[in-house]
C-alpha cells in the first residue's frame, strides 16, 4: 500500500466517523483494513464474516460515498475476511467481489440468485434446508396449533400487532419443530420485506462468544435487535450465565419493540432447569404450543408425501398401499425413523432394479421397528404431573416451605423420582431445590411405608405412574 493511498485511507475513516458517529464507527469500522487501490476498485478487509456481512448489508453506500469523495472515479468496494496470518499478496482464489453502486439500500441485499437464503446467510443465520418449508409439512392431529400459529407468524408483515408472543413449540425428537421454524423462516424471507434470523441455540452461543473475543458484542447485540422476526431452535441447548443473559436481554428487547420471536425446544419452558427463571417466565408468557405423538393417520400421510418428494426425482419409484400402510403401522417413535425408511426402499429398489414389495420393506426397515419398551421418564415429568394432580405449583415442590399441603405432594415425588428413574439420591435431591440425600432417603421410606397401609394414597401413587407411562 503506497503511502498516498494509507493518506486516502485516513482520510475516509475521518468521513465515515462523522457521518455515521463515533460509536457506530467504533463498532463496525474500527477494524477495517485497506488492503489496496485497484482501477475503479477497493478492497477492504475485516476479521470475522460476521462485519462483513453487516456492512454489506447496512453500510455498503455510506462506504462508497464516502471513498468517492476522494477518489470520484471508484465505483465499486470488494469487502474479504482476512485471515489471522495476512498474506503479502492477494490469495490466488480471491473472494468474490461484492458490487456496490448507488442503489436503494434493499437492492443492495438482493445480488444473490436465491435471495431467501442469501439474506438470510447475510445475517449470519444457521443453514436453511430448502426441502423444510410449509408446502411439504404434513399437518394432522398432533400439530394443527403448532402448524396454525406457525402460518399466522410466518404470514404476518412489518408493523402488524403481534398476536403472542413469544411463540414457543415443544415437542419431542423428530416430530416436526424444527420443519415448522425453517418453514418460518423460509416464508418469512420470501416477500423480503421482513428480516427472519433462523438460530441454533449453540449457533446463538457461538455468536455471541466469537462477538465477545473480536470485541464485536454491541454490534452483535444491534444486530439481533434489529431482526424483525427471531427463529431460535433447539434452547434446551443454551448453556453459560453470560450467554443466558445476554438471551434475556435480546428477547426482552424485541418482545417490547413489537418484533416477532419463535422458539423450540423438547420440553415446556417450566422444565428448562439449566434456563434464567426470568427467561422461563417471559417464555411462558407468550403462546406455549405442544407437538404430540405422530397418529397412525399423520404417519400414513407422512410416509405418502416422503414418497411423492422421492418421485420427483426417481418416477419410476412406487410403494405400494399395503407397504404404506405397513411402515405406518410398524414405525410408531418419529418423523426421521419414516423418512428413513422411504430411504431405503428407494435405494433398495434403484440399486437393485427391484419392485418394492411387503416382504422386502419388512426385511429392510426392520432395525427401525423397536420394542415397546417402557417409557423412559423424566424428574422434570414427575414433577410436573405430581404437582398437576395435588394442585401446586412446581415451584412449591421445589421451595422450601413445609405446610402438609407441600410436603406430601413433594414427598412422593421423590418417591416415584426413585422408584421410576434411574438418578441416585444426592442428584434427585439437587433437582429438588438442593436437597440433602437424606432428605430424599427419608421421603422414600415415609411414603413406602404410607403406600403398604394407605389404600387411597397407593391408588393415587398407581395414578401417577400410569399417567407418567403413557
């Protein structure tokens, strides 16, 4: 870089620290780097993908603008991620330049040839699988809520009043969450007139880690807040007081601007244990929607839709009724466990130049066909049903109070939480408010002892489990 061009430079910065402030300047361009003057072309650098994208996105003209006002022939600004270790010279496989012209800032976004995603990546979101949008979500029984307030959110446009907030799926392994808040997202971005962020909690995590060591954490924290609808996926995986909070703090913001969030996770907001319980409210203040178990008829249809998607790229693939409606029959847990097998029956059926009959699914799916073992339970499960039945809170269970109308109920709770589970006394004990394992020892034995000679409180102890094993 010649010494004219590190004058032009500073001349630049002191332009765009003017025009756009010192703490936006602080926040977005302090580690932007000239990196060399080519014809009508400037290339600039900064440390993470992140920047990049953000100025792309937001600040691309004021840049242009303000290198124009010392070099009126520029027409263009190519902005790379450097690397740790700076190379001498350009890489031989040089990012593609990034065009910028005097143009309205949303023409600025739309240079991609799938504009949904791009925006989307633009912003830094966890990847987006194309085939999980609305049009291919089967909808039954089970997840005719989800599915409804999923479309309303999706639906909705910029300055629309939120109807809840935040809406929050849950729902167990492969039962459709994250389908439904990709379809979101998906639907959301089409009209580009609303920004919809799709995250994974740990990509949230990461985030805001990677934000915190390049000393980019407010413009981590501007960027989010400025989402018009927030997609985050997966929460019962988001760890770390700082980050928590930071979380809290995102969702506080956007809930009192107006702006749309969407959740999902694998359990209600009351059993995220590892969660802020300010998080946990606010959560539980908006619509809280649960996906059940997929019904024979919502498998069946599953299965027909998996085979018309297939189709459209294999025609000769068929799979005849009496299969369908075996698979539907056969493969009871999850969504994953049908598409799998529609997986194998077509490469079994390719591969082989075979006709996919009966005795052929039985022999190829017959590992995803499992035993109806018991269902494994949860302390989180046995707290929240307990405390449904003797009418208190799970939060008395967990408190420190010692009226009988607690006591008892939290006594066979950790009765059944040792009888059912398989977690030691001193970790039940801590899942009960930080209990000493003798405090446990002791709730076992008194109900033990209450059930062999207290015909109404075994009745309501068999209640529970049975309601616990559906």
């Amino acid at each position: 870089m010649t010494t004219s061009e590190q004058d032009r430079w500073s001349r630049v910065k002191g332009r765009l620290r003017s025009t756009v402030g010192e703490d936006v300047y602080t926040s977005w361009f302090a580690r932007m780097d000239l990196e060399g003057v080519q014809d009508e072309s400037v290339r600039l650098s900064v440390p993470t993908r992140f920047l990049k994208s953000w100025i792309q996105a937001h600040y691309a003209e004021r840049v242009l603008s303000c290198w124009q006002a010392e070099m009126p022939e520029v027409h263009r600004i190519d902005l790379t991620v450097r690397t740790a270790v700076r190379p001498v010279a350009p890489p031989k496989e040089a990012p593609a330049p990034v065009e910028v012209r005097r143009a309205p800032a949303p023409e600025l976004r739309s240079t991609a040839t799938a504009p949904v995603s791009a925006s989307h990546d633009a912003l830094g979101g966890s990847p987006l699988d194309p085939r999980l949008t609305f049009a291919s979500f089967v909808v039954g029984r089970s997840n005719t809520l989800a599915h409804a307030a999923a479309r309303q959110v999706a639906e909705g446009r910029r300055g629309d009043p939120v109807m809840f907030n935040p809406l929050y799926i849950h729902a167990g392994v492969g039962l459709g969450k994250t389908h439904l808040l990709q379809a979101v997202t998906w639907a959301g971005n089409s009209g580009n007139e609303r920004k919809v962020l799709y995250l994974t909690a740990e990509k949230f995590m990461y985030g805001f880690v990677a934000a915190l060591k390049t000393q980019t954490a407010l413009a981590f924290k501007e960027a989010l807040r400025g989402i018009d609808v927030l997609v985050i996926d997966d929460l019962q995986f988001l760890q770390g007081k700082s980050t928590q909070a930071e979380f809290c703090h995102t969702l506080n913001a956007l809930i009192d601007a107006g702006r749309q969030v969407v959740i999902a996770a694998d359990r209600p907001p009351s059993d995220l244990e590892s969660l802020d319980d300010r998080v946990r409210s606010r959560l539980a203040g908006g619509l809280v929607v649960e996906m059940g178990s997929l019904g024979e008829e919502l498998r069946l249809g599953i299965l027909k839709s998996r085979v018309a998607a297939a189709r459209a790229h294999h025609a000769t693939f068929d799979v005849p009724e009496e299969v369908l409606t075996y698979l539907a029959r056969a493969i009871t847990h999850n969504g994953r466990d049908l598409e799998g097998a529609i997986n194998r029956l077509l490469a079994h059926s390719k591969l082989n130049n075979q006709p996919v009959t009966l005795e052929m699914a039985e022999r190829e799916v017959r590992d995803l066909i499992r035993p109806s073992e018991p269902k494994r339970i949860k302390i989180e499960d046995i707290q929240r049903v307990v405390a449904r039945q003797y009418n208190v809170s799970r939060s008395d269970l967990l408190s420190s109070r010692r009226t009988a109308n607690v006591v008892r109920p939290r006594q066979v709770a950790m009765y059944l939480a040792k009888t059912l589970t398989l977690r030691s006394l001193p970790e039940i004990g801590r899942r009960f408010g930080g209990r000493d394992h003798t405090t446990v020892l002791h709730a076992v034995r008194k109900i033990e002892a209450l059930v062999n000679k207290d015909t109404a409180l075994s009745e309501e102890v068999e209640s529970l489990k049975r309601q616990l094993q559906e």
